[in-house]
C-alpha cells in the first residue's frame, strides 16, 4: 500500500513526499533479480501545512494514519531527511553488499551448496576467495569457494549517514 500512499499523496498540492526504497539485487547462480521495497516498510514521509492540508493528507488513498504526538503530527528532523535524501537516488537508496567476516553465517551460491548456510572459517583476499564450514552428511567440512558465491547480506544505507546527523 506504500506505493499507492505516495502516488496518491503526491497528486495532493502543498504537500512534498519523500518514498525512499531500496534495491537489492538478489543473487543466486541461475540469475540476479533487483526487488525494490521500501527503506521503511509502512512510512512515507511527507511535508505539508497541518491547518490546510491534514484532513486530505489523512484522508488520502493508501494512508492509514499519520504519526501523532497527542495531536500534533511528528516533524522528522529536517538534518535526518536530508542525510536520507542524500544517499538517494529518485528516492533509491542502493543497498551495498556486505563484505564476509570470520564467523558470519552467510549463504552459499554454489552450484551443489546453493541456498545452504555454512559459517566463515578464513578469509583469503589475495585469492578474492573465502574458507566456509559447512555441514554435509552430517559432519563439518571446510571448503574454499570464490567470495562472490557468497552471501553476506547487504549494508543498510542508514549505516552510511549515521555518522553525518
């Protein structure tokens, strides 16, 4: 409905909205596919006069309240907007992909272990390779594989900022 909310909200005049969502490229060794979903599930920010807007801003298809202290709508700081506007692009923020570390569980995107967790035993960045354990049949083995058939999740973007608000 986030979607919805924010293309109805911007046909509204006087109000500014601000959608940030993220792409993340989900990797597997058949293909990649982005998925586009928003940075904050269920919020929208918006800027817009209370006295002359809030009953259509509330009112407007695919809202389905908007953030109250007691009656007074939240003001998100102005510094905190602009750090998100600031890592965005058309309001997309990039997700960057997560370097392993020893002892993160990642998943693996090898051909006969796609989709299995295994944990990070070494890295070996000369080779631009990583030394995971995984569990086969049963017992633990260590296996070598190239760090891009790893995954090790993505950095959030708000990681990126956090030290500029």
């Amino acid at each position: 409905m986030e979607n919805l909310a924010a293309e109805s909200l911007k046909q509204l005049p006087e109000v500014e909205v601000f959608f940030p969502q993220t792409k993340i490229t989900k990797k597997s060794l058949s293909k990649n596919r982005e998925i586009q979903k928003a940075l904050f599930p269920n919020y929208i920010f918006t800027s817009f006069d209370p006295i002359r807007s809030m009953r259509a801003v509330n009112y407007c298809q695919g809202v389905a309240y908007i953030v109250r202290h007691g009656i007074d709508p939240v003001e998100v700081q102005p510094a905190i907007i602009d750090g998100l506007k600031s890592i965005t692009l058309n309001d997309i923020v990039h997700m960057p992909k997560g370097k392993p570390t020893i002892g993160q569980s990642v998943n693996v995107l090898h051909n006969l272990f796609d989709g299995d967790q295994a944990t990070v035993a070494k890295l070996i960045p000369e080779k631009k390779r990583v030394q995971v354990l995984l569990e086969i049949l049963g017992s633990s083995c260590h296996i070598e594989i190239n760090e891009e058939l790893v995954d090790a999740g993505s950095v959030h973007p708000l990681h990126l900022i956090s030290k500029t608000i």
